[in-house]
C-alpha cells in the first residue's frame, strides 16, 4: 500500500501527496517543503536587497531586453489578447479613464501657456 501523506519539513504538518510540487531526486518523487512553504520561502529570498540588484542586473543585459522585447511583441499580435483587449476598452472603466487622462493633459496644457 503506497502512502499518501508526507510530513512537511518546513511547517511540520502532515499533508497529501497533492500538497507538494514533484522533484525527480526524492524517492517518493515530491519536494520535502509543501507548496505553501516553498512559495513564501521563494518569496521572501526574492525580497533581499541582494537579490533585487541581482534580478535588476539580469534585466538590464541587452540580450535579455531583446528576448523580453520579441516575447510581448508576439504575445500582443495573439488574436485571443487583441479580443481580449477590444472587450476591456468598451467597458465604462476604462472610459472612464481615458477621459481622466485626456482631461489631465488639457490641464497639464493649459499651465504651460
């Protein structure tokens, strides 16, 4: 009979096997952490300065930029993303906004004059 409950080292809690993200090293083939630690672990190593500068740096490089750059280009030309955007601008928010910003910037006019 297999078992389908695994301790969680992080948090100490007996949880199902579903609660933990799967890794091919372990014998039982899951992680020792549950999702829910492993996700506030992983948030909090990202919230070091350390870490910020290193993510920043890795950002800036100009392969990275070019990467990112040619991903959102494709990712915007999907049909599903062009529908999705056509719905969002017929919605009142979002009129509603731009007539915020267009009203802003006759204002932002106005005081330079």
């Amino acid at each position: 009979m297999e078992n389908t409950n695994k301790k969680c080292t992080q948090c100490g809690y007996t949880k199902d096997l579903e609660a933990y993200y799967k890794d091919a090293r372990r014998k039982d083939g899951k992680m020792s952490m549950c999702k829910q630690c492993f996700k506030s672990n992983l948030i909090e190593r990202n919230k070091t300065p350390e870490k910020k500068q290193k993510i920043k740096a890795y950002l800036e490089k100009p392969e990275v930029k070019k990467r990112r750059y040619e991903y959102n280009k494709a990712y915007s030309r999907l049909e599903s993303v062009r529908e999705k955007r056509r719905v969002y601008h017929r919605t009142e928010h979002a009129k509603a906004l731009r007539k915020k910003r267009r009203l802003k910037k006759l204002m932002n006019l106005r005081e330079r004059l």
